[in-house]
C-alpha cells in the first residue's frame, strides 16, 4: 500500500476511531488522545499488511491492541494519583515530630522528585503546571510524585543516623603539581567540596548517603557534587559517587612517618650540621637548606621517578591530591612551603622555596606573572627605570610585597643573586649533603610507597609511587625544616639581610 492510499484510508477511518474511543474513555480528551495513538500504531505498522483488502480488519486489531495497553497505562497512573493532602492524620502531641521527619526526608529526595513534592504539596500547582514548570510530561510529574511519596512513607517510619563527617569534618590540604595555574584552587577552598572527596574516597555513596555522611541536606551539595564530577576529582558510577584522587588521610601519615623515622632524622642532622659548622648567619642557614633540598629532592631525585604528568579536562599537565590536617602535621604547624622556578625572556632563573614561617608565600603570583619575573631580574641586573606603566605597577608591587627595595631613589632586589659559575660554585661546597638527602630521600619515598598501596583505593593503585614521591615533601622537608626551627637553628624571617628562601640565578 503505497503513502497515498494509506493517508485516503485513514482518513476515513478516523471518525470510526475517535468513536470507537469516545465510548471506552471517561472524557473527550482521553478519547482523542486515545484515538492519536491509535491512529499513530495504524500508519507505523501497515508496512506489515500483504493484502491491502486486509486493512480494515488490521486496523481494528491494532485499535483493541492499542486500547489494552492504554488501559494498563491508566491503571498505573491511577496508582500514582496523589490524595490533595500529604500529610498524615496525627496527634497534636505527634505533630512537630511529624513534621521534623518529613523535612529530613524531603531534604534528601533527589532534585527532580523533591522539587515535583514541594510544587504539588506546597505550592499547590497541578500536575499540568508542574509538567510546563519543569519542562518534563505530566505522566513524568505523576510518577516522580508517586515515587517521592514512597520514599518519604518508607523514609519517615525509620531511624536515619549521620555519619561522622556531620559533627566532625575533615579539613584538607589540596595540593596541586603541574604547569597550570591550578583550575581547581577556588573549588577547594570549601570544606563541603573537602568532606565530600573524603567521605567517598574509600566507599561510594550516593547523593543522598553523602548527605546523611555530612549532616547536610542534599539541596546545599547537589550543584558542589557536579563541580567536583565537571573537575574529574569525583567521578560517578549509576547513583554511586567515588574520589578521583588520592588522599593522605591521618592514618596513613602516621604510618609513613612512623616507618621513615630513621631517614628522617639523617635529613635533619645533616642539615643542622651543615649551619652549626658552618656558623652560618640565620638569611644564609635558610638559603644554604633551602637549595640543599631543592637539588636533592627536586632535581636530582625527580630525575629517578616517573614523572610524566597526566593531562586534565583543562589541558594542564598536573597532578591534584590532598592530606588530611592533623595536629600532628609540620604543614598545620606553619612548616608548609611551597615551591617553583621562573625564568625570565632572557633565560635567568628565579628560585622561590616559600615557607609560611616567614610570611606571606608569594610564589604562585610569580608563577603566573611573566611580567613579575621579568621586572624582577631587570632590577636584579641595574635597572632602576621603567617607562611602561605595566612595569611600574609591577615594580610597585614588588616593593610592596618585600621583594624590592625603593631607597634614595634606587631600586634593588631584596634576595640573593648569583651568576651561573657563582652558583655552582656555591652548591659545589654541599655535594655531599645533597647526596645524603638525596639517599634518604629515597628510602622515605620507598618506605611510603609500601604504606599507600595499603590504603589507596583499587582504582587509583597505579598512582601509588607518584604519590609517595609527593608524600616525601612532608617528610623530607616539612618535616627538618620545622625541626630545625623548633631547636633553635633556624629562625623566623626577622627583616635583617635578605629574603631567605628566594633566590636569582643569571645566566
């Protein structure tokens, strides 16, 4: 039967339709919506009819077919009917009970069913309303109100318990690795974004279990879980939630720091040695240290791991992870520091091995200011002078941070500056110490290895030795550095000489 003699038949079928429907429905409206899918089934499966003479005897079949399912349909809608009151008959003693239970178990209904309840119960629209406010069918806004009412019954008549994470959360250091300008910094800042990478790092949960793991209702984490999944530091997997990167939890930091002990203390004594003999002044201890570590532990040790860098959703090349603050961390003590080079257009290289311990740490603004670091070794070459108003800002700045000095008219660097021969001449006096920091270094990355393979989820095992090489930054810095500071061998930036953990190497 070709399109044109299909289109003539039902045309002329479609009276006897309607009103082979008008006489089993309940309204006009039921009827022609009846008789559209009817009409609907008729034109998608005549291709099946071999004799054209068939067709009125196809056509009612296809109709009482169509009208059986329809009838199911209606009878599940019809279990879905609401009753225009939500609540139950209760006692005024009972009520503010009742009340407390139903907001909890609102608070943890997903988005789409909590919002189809409170616009249906609360705010008394119909569900034709509902369907053109949130853009989904009427028979969508009856089963998303027929679901939330079994789980608001079922929710109400037991005992929810919250987890610890709702009285006790976790405060995390996010630390970040890489050539980027770290996308997620703003994310992290929020402790919700912390507890919800830590409360799914070794189970997953779903929106509503993380929920109930934090004490907060799920509409204050619904759009905080699609930032963290949109970054990839959370992934999801049906309803389940789970983390997608490694966490230095407490737990494990003990066990690292127990087991490393030993190559710890080397570290430490070797460069407690190196000032005390040296009798060096409190500007050169800071600076002698600071390049000791970086030669041994980012230099040369980096050169030992793989450290090839996985490329993010952004485009950086970076690794992101985070430790659990504890008391007992050298980085809750004021010992965490951060590190990183620049190099100017003309090659010289700009060294910042920041501690907070002596301040505000400004390394990340040079990292992500070309003008910054080129400013900055101009005037650590002479230049007193800029014409370029971007370059004036910058010097400004510059002196006001510290890292500048602005006196009788003449500009110069407050850091030490060598040439290249200067400074390999310098490091040549500690080849030792580097080599001794270096090996221990090793060990600690060794030993810490061990240790998280047994606490590190399946999924990110292979990220096991990238991260003990990470971990060592604690253990092989954080941790002397706050020694020597404890005893007495180092000290606090006091304004006098230079700036200690920064330095400009010329080429």
């Amino acid at each position: 039967m070709d399109k044109k003699e299909l289109d003539i038949k039902t045309a002329d079928v479609a009276k006897a339709v309607l009103s082979y429907c008008t006489v089993r429905t309940a309204n006009h409206f039921d009827a022609e919506d009846l008789a559209q899918d009817i009409l609907s089934e008729i034109y998608r499966s005549v291709g099946k009819i071999r004799n054209p003479d068939a067709f009125y005897g196809f056509m009612w079949a296809v109709a009482g077919n169509v009208y059986k399912q329809w009838c199911r349909k209606r009878l599940k809608i019809q279990e879905c009917e609401l009753p225009e009151n939500l609540f139950y008959e209760t006692d005024e003693a009972d009520e503010q009970d009742f009340v407390f239970l139903l907001r909890r178990e609102l608070s943890l209904l997903s988005e789409k069913k909590r919002k189809a309840t409170i616009l249906y119960y609360i705010e008394n629209m119909s569900c034709s309303q509902i369907s053109e406010h949130l853009g989904i069918s009427e028979s969508m806004v009856k089963y998303l109100l027929f679901k939330s009412r079994q789980i608001l019954k079922e929710g109400m008549s037991m005992e929810r318990r919250y987890g610890n994470l709702s009285y006790y959360p976790k405060e995390l250091s996010v630390l970040y690795w890489g050539n980027g300008k770290n996308t997620y910094n703003d994310l992290y800042e929020n402790k919700i974004s912390q507890n919800i990478l830590f409360a799914c790092y070794n189970d997953k949960l779903t929106a509503e279990e993380i929920s109930l793991e934090l004490g907060i209702a799920l509409p204050y984490i619904e759009d905080i879980l699609k930032q963290l999944v949109d970054c990839d530091v959370l992934r999801s997997e049906g309803r389940k939630y789970y983390t997608n990167i490694v966490i230095f939890t407490a737990d494990c930091a003990v066990e690292v720091t127990n087991r490393t002990r030993e190559y710890r203390n080397k570290i430490t004594d070797t460069l407690s040695g190196i000032i005390t003999d040296g009798a060096l002044c409190n500007c050169e201890a800071w600076l002698t240290v600071c390049c000791i570590l970086y030669k041994a532990v980012f230099e040369n040790l980096q050169e030992k791991v793989n450290m090839e860098l996985p490329e993010n959703k952004f485009g950086e090349n970076c690794m992101i992870w985070a430790v659990e603050k504890s008391v007992d961390s050298m980085r809750n003590k004021g010992f965490e520091f951060g590190v990183s080079n620049t190099e100017s257009a003309d090659g010289d290289r700009v060294q910042f091995f920041d501690f907070s311990v002596n301040g505000e740490m400004v390394h990340h603004s040079f990292y992500a200011s070309e003008s910054l670091t080129n400013v900055f070794v101009a005037i650590a070459k002479g230049k007193n002078h800029f014409e370029n108003e971007l370059e004036k800002a910058v010097a400004a700045e510059l002196v006001k941070k510290g890292y500048v000095l602005h006196e009788n008219g003449q500009l110069s660097v407050n850091v030490p500056v060598f040439t290249q021969e200067e400074f390999v001449q310098f490091m040549g006096r500690y080849h030792s110490a580097v080599q001794t920091v270096e090996e221990n270094a090793e060990k600690i990355m060794c030993e810490a290895a061990k240790v998280i393979r047994n606490y590190i989820p399946v999924h990110l095992k292979k990220q096991a030795d990238m991260m003990a090489y990470f971990r060592i930054f604690e253990e092989a810095i954080s941790v002397p550095v706050g020694t020597l500071a404890q005893n007495k061998i180092l000290f606090p930036y006091n304004g006098d000489g230079h700036l200690p953990t920064t330095y400009i190497v010329l080429q």
